[in-house]
C-alpha cells in the first residue's frame, strides 16, 4: 500500500545504487549518486527507502551537504508511502535544527493531518503550498489511495460526501472515478436512506466486517499456537 518499484540505477563506476548502499553505506563520497537517486525517484516514480535512509544518515556526518530540496523530496516521497511509517523513520534522522525550516514544519503538519485522518485539512494546507508537494509526481494519487485505505478499515458504506473530502474529488471528476473503481476494485452504489445522497459500498475486510474479523481469528495456524505456549510458560 502506498509503496512504489524501486529502480535499480546504476552509477558511474558501475555500480548499482543498492549495491553502494550495501558496500559503502558511511562513504561520504557516494553522497551524489544517492542525491541523483533522489532524484530519480521522483522522475521515474520509483522509491527505495533503504537508498534514501542511508543518504541522511550521511548527511548527519556531513551537515554542510546537506540540499534542503533533496530532504524535502525524501520526506514527501515518505508521505507517499503511508501507512508505512517511512516519513517518522527519515525524520528521525533530520537534525532539529532542520526540521524548524518553514518547508518541514509544513510537511510534518501534513503528516500528522494523515496520521489523524483528518483529510480535510490536510488538503487545505496541501493546496497553500503546491510548490512542495507538486514537485514530486503521483503525491495526489498516493495520498488519495492511504485515504481510501483508511477509510476501508473502519467503513463498509461511506457516504459520498465524506469520500469526496478524503480523496478531495468531486462532481463529474468523482462520478469517473466511482465508475472506475466499481469495474475495476468491486466497490458499489447505492442510495441512501430515504433518497437521500449516495453511498458507496466498500469490499469487506477484516476489519470493516466483524464476521470476517472473527473468521480471521478462528483461523490462526496451528503452528502459531504452538509458538506461542512455550513464550507462555
């Protein structure tokens, strides 16, 4: 969910980035083939989150480095991931110091907007600074999907106003795009109560399906059993 390929670039000295990332992962001088890497990523949709963790811990020896664009792609490329818990793991690795720059402040707040599943604001300061998620491409798809994984876990109906400020879609831009995912995802619709609005009915999973949940339960391999006893003991 929310994870891209990962391209295997090669460097000039022959090199895939992975095989750098391997080999001399605190070798300051593989700094610009993973920057380049960065880059990659965001023209080829592609992302590697071992290449991009491995370039800031290099930049944590080597801060006068450091390109601020560089980290800004990294961590929106990491909000792209979710729900992974990508974006708090590169964060991790950026100094305080940094993170007080006005780029980064913006994108922690969209990150905890995500985390909290609160999609309308998070759209709304989204849209204030265009110039930073826009720059890497596919950032409204995949957030637009982590939305729908989100809203899948708790929902088997959503109403059509509340997916229309999760994924930020509306009018006819939505109507295509329930037609597309009711051929191609197995999502339904229906009318509301009393006529009123529509709703869109989500695959059972799980976890929106308490029967589901308990089948899943009543499931557990035997082995997995077994494991657990001797913890017990």
């Amino acid at each position: 969910m929310g994870r891209e390929r990962e391209s295997p670039t090669t460097t000039q000295q022959g090199y895939s980035v992975e095989q750098l990332v391997a080999l001399n992962r605190y070798n300051p001088d593989i700094l610009p083939d993973l920057e380049n890497y960065v880059n990659d990523q965001v023209s080829l949709q592609t992302y590697s989150l071992e290449s991009n963790l491995c370039l800031l811990r290099l930049y944590q020896f080597e801060p006068e480095k450091m390109s601020s664009q560089i980290v800004a792609r990294i961590l929106v490329k990491a909000l792209m991931a979710m729900p992974a818990p990508d974006f708090s793991l590169c964060l991790f690795l950026i100094p305080e110091r940094v993170q007080m720059e006005e780029q980064f402040k913006t994108l922690i707040v969209l990150s905890h907007y995500l985390e909290t599943g609160r999609f309308r604001q998070f759209w709304d300061e989204a849209s204030k600074n265009r110039h930073i998620v826009e720059a890497v491409p596919g950032f409204e798809q995949a957030i637009q999907g982590y939305a729908i994984h989100v809203l899948s876990l708790t929902y088997q109906k959503v109403p059509r106003t509340v997916l229309a400020e999760a994924i930020n879609i509306e009018g006819v831009s939505l109507d295509k795009f329930l037609d597309h995912q009711v051929a191609k995802s197995g999502w339904a619709l229906e009318k509301g109560s009393q006529g009123k609005g529509q709703l869109i009915v989500l695959p059972r999973n799980e976890f929106n399906d308490p029967i589901l949940k308990k089948n899943t339960a009543d499931s557990v391999p035997l082995d997995h059993i077994t494991r657990i006893f001797p913890i017990l003991s």
